[in-house]
C-alpha cells in the first residue's frame, strides 16, 4: 500500500541520528530524542491559490529536510514510522 499525501502535505521518513557521541559515549534509548530531520518519500499535487490554480510545492522526493520537532501527524504503514506535514512546517532543505 502505497500513500500519497494530499495538496500541500509531504510524507516524510525520520533520518536515524547516531547513537554513539564523537567521544565515543554510547546514548542509550531512553535518553535519545526524536530527530528533526528526514527524507521526504511522497509530495502532494500543491497549494490551491484563490484563482483555482495549482502552485507546486518547493520540495521534491529525495530532499533532506529540518523540521520542527513537534511538527506533523506521525502515522504507521505497512511497519515503517513517517511523518505527514504542510511544507510549510518544513524548515529548510539540507544540501
């Protein structure tokens, strides 16, 4: 089953972040957080504007992206964890 998000969502898959400092500390599971950061997998057709067309959104499948940390609806499909949000909850591109 595949998802395709609506109009101005994305579907986006969290980046694991390390679990081992650069000094070499080992943080345990309980102790991590969350990351801001992720792979955007599935984009929307866009934003409808007052005219009835349709504006593209200006991420693409396969960007890098920083997000908020409480942003978007965390969501299960098929046993992987993603993340459903407006591009505008969307930070920035990672390059």
């Amino acid at each position: 089953m595949a998802v395709r998000p609506l109009q101005d969502r994305v579907l986006i898959k969290r980046v694991e972040e390390e679990t081992k400092t650069s000094g070499g500390i080992i943080i345990p599971d309980n102790h991590k957080e969350k990351p801001a950061q992720g792979e955007i997998i599935a984009t929307g057709t866009g934003y409808r504007l007052n005219d009835g067309t349709v504006r593209a959104l200006d991420v693409k499948v396969g960007d890098k992206v920083l997000f908020g940390k409480y942003a978007g609806t965390e969501v299960k499909v098929e046993g992987g964890e993603y993340i459903i949000m407006k591009e505008d909850d969307i930070l920035g591109v990672l390059e």
